[in-house]
C-alpha cells in the first residue's frame, strides 16, 4: 500500500499539469440496483419498466438459503425464498426515494406471506437494501407511510439487507410482454387492481 500512497500525489499534480483527467470527487454512479419483493413478479415488471430512468428489470429469488432454486422449488415454499426483482436504474434520472414511493403504492403492504391471490412466504414483501442510504430512505418512507393514516394496521412489509439474487428462468422475464393475454388473465383474475385501489385510491398506482 505505501508505494501506492506515494506515487498517487505524483500522478494527479501530473495530470492536472498535462491538462489531463482528474480524479472525480463523489460523482454518483451511472446506474444503480434496487431490489424489492412485492408478490408475484410477473406484475412488478411493468410498473417499474414503465418508470424513465429504470433501465431494467429481472425477475428472480432472494431472501432464501437454497442455491440456485428452481421457480418449482421456490413455489414449494420449502427454500425461504421470495418472488422479487431487480431494478437497474440511472439515478441521475430517477431516484431510490420515487422507486420507494412507486413499490408502495403496487403492493399490500397490511398482509404477511401473500399478496393479493397468491399465498405462501414466497409472496411475503420486502424492500431489499443494498447500502446504508437505501436503508435509511426505506425506514423513512416506512415511517412516513405509517404517520400518514393511509394504512390503519401494522405495516408487514420487511425491511432487510439485500442477500443472493437468483434470476429466474427466461420464460418468466419480462412475462407480460411475451405473453400479453395469459398475463392479463392472471392480473385480473388475482384482483390486484380492485385492492390497491381500496388502499390507495382510484388514482393508484402512480
């Protein structure tokens, strides 16, 4: 480490003289991941894809202790795991704190190990965290959610510490665009829409 320490004032005061790059102070990353478990994948898809500055979504498994699980393993309820996805995201262009607001308002957050029709612990919600800021922003929109009176129970929705994310198999991302009308069937038939919007209002989700 000390040859380190010593070359690295001779090297920026070299730059800086060349005219060329200096080392940047604290520039925010180019993209960011944020992990949220909010029921059944197949319908957190879209409403984070529809989101500018989202680049991505993965659907997949965390939050168990089984390696690489199968969806017909993790639907067993056997491995601990629950249904999540990873937003890939610019947070230049949306933050973590509107990805939070987005989460709540498109899960249930009143119930514990199920949302809507689906029931089992891999349905349970989660906000994964993958550094301190992300902690702190989710404990604070938690407790803005619970002084607000919109939710009248105890809120069931965990907040942990990011683990393992196991991607799911090919067939199930981006699910509602390869398959349109099987997906539409299943969102409807689950009532997901009429229960947020008990919760939330006619104007959810935002």
């Amino acid at each position: 480490m000390k040859p380190v320490i010593r070359v690295l004032p001779y090297l920026l005061s070299a730059a800086a003289v060349a005219g060329g790059p200096t080392l940047a102070a604290e520039e925010p990353p180019a993209t960011a991941v944020a992990t949220f478990a909010g029921g059944c994948f197949w319908c957190m898809e879209p409403v984070f894809d529809a989101l500018d500055g989202v680049l991505s979504t993965t659907s997949g498994y965390t939050g168990g202790t089984l390696p690489n699980p199968t969806y017909e393993e993790v639907s067993s309820g056997s491995t601990g795991h629950t249904e999540a996805i990873q937003v890939r995201y610019d947070p230049a262009r949306v933050s973590y704190e509107r990805l939070l607001e987005v989460y709540w308002r498109n899960i249930d957050p009143t119930v514990a190990n199920r949302q809507f029709c689906d029931r089992g612990t891999q349905y349970r919600t989660a906000i994964f965290y993958h550094d301190e800021a992300q902690r702190l922003a989710a404990e604070r929109s938690r407790a803005e959610l619970e002084r607000s009176g919109a939710i009248a129970v105890a809120i069931a929705t965990r907040i942990v510490a990011a683990g393992d994310f196991y991607p799911a198999e090919d067939y199930h991302q981006d699910y509602y665009r390869k398959n349109p009308v099987r997906y539409q069937r299943y969102h409807d038939a689950c009532g997901r829409d009429q229960r947020l919007e008990e919760l939330w209002g006619p104007s959810a989700p935002p």
